[in-house]
C-alpha cells in the first residue's frame, strides 16, 4: 500500500529531476472525500494516483494542446503516462510495491458540454482511439468499455488480452 507521504516526496523529486517538462508543485488534497489525495502539478499537464475498483492507476491529465495529428497526439499521451508508470515502479521506495496493469488503459475527456457521453461520441471516441491502440498493443486485439452513464464524464476504458510489461509497450509509441 503505498502512503500519501511517500508519493508527496515521490513527485516533488520529479519537479527538481524533470528534464522533459515543466513541473511546478505537488498539492495534498487528503482533506477531500473522493478523488486523488496528491497530485503533480505541471504546465501541461498534471499527474496522480487513482483508484477505480480497488486498482491503482496513474493518471496522466493533459491540459496544454499538443501538435500534430490525433494519432500522435494520443501516442504522446501514452508515451508520458507509461513513462511516469515506469518511473514510479522503478523509484527504489516503491519497488515491489508498486505495479501497474500494462492491459488497461482509460481515456476520459474532461470537456462535458463538447463531449459529452452519448453513444454516439462513445463510437467517435473508438474510432479517433484506434489508430493510437493498434500502435500500442496490436491491431484488434483490444476492447473497449464504456460506463454507459450518460451524467458522467465520457470515458472508454480499453482492454487487451495480451501481456506486455510497461517497457515493450512505451517502445510501441515512441
């Protein structure tokens, strides 16, 4: 289990080693009910623990545009969340106690009047996804799932049956 304490230090260590991007503050939010108790505050984007089902997740949350097109854009999303996955299970406090479920990757657009979570964007979102997911894992060998609840933010959470460590699959997307 990991302490709020450790991941707190964890990612202030992140801001003074980061040459990647430009990280500005850890914030504690233990004081709230539900959502991420410390968050990585950066320019483009934040990143934090959470629990969905009993499993943690990193989640990588962009805020600036990126470049290019939809494919690559995604692809640059993969490549910073599994690089921080990677980065937190290989940080000696963690290791051993830490490891992320390379099979699962979920996507979740925060805009809700732009996208919201109807059928219809459900399957846009699918189709826009992927050309980055067979990149990343192989072509049809992943499903997607969606909550169906339309009062929630729109997201797909995408599922393969194949095994591959964190490290084969960032090689996927760089």
């Amino acid at each position: 289990m990991l302490e709020d304490d450790e991941l707190f230090r964890i990612f202030n260590e992140w801001i003074s080693e980061s040459t990647e991007e430009v990280l500005i503050d850890v914030a504690d939010y233990k004081h709230l009910d539900h959502g991420p108790t410390t968050i990585l505050i950066g320019h483009d984007a934040n990143y934090f623990l959470e629990s969905v089902n009993e499993t943690k997740g990193l989640v990588y949350a962009r805020k600036r545009l990126l470049e290019g097109d939809f494919t690559k854009r995604i692809s640059s999303i993969l490549f910073a969340s599994l690089n921080g996955c990677i980065k937190l299970e290989n940080h000696p406090e963690f290791q051993g106690r830490l490891k992320f479920d390379g099979s699962e990757v979920r996507f979740t657009a925060n805009d809700r009047l732009y996208a919201t979570n109807t059928n219809e964007n459900i399957e846009l979102f699918k189709q826009h996804l992927s050309p980055a997911l067979d990149i990343l894992f192989s072509p049809n060998k992943y499903t997607f799932e969606n909550s169906d609840q339309p009062k929630e933010r729109l997201t797909v959470t995408v599922r393969t049956t194949e095994t591959a460590g964190l490290s084969d699959l960032i090689k996927n997307v760089v």
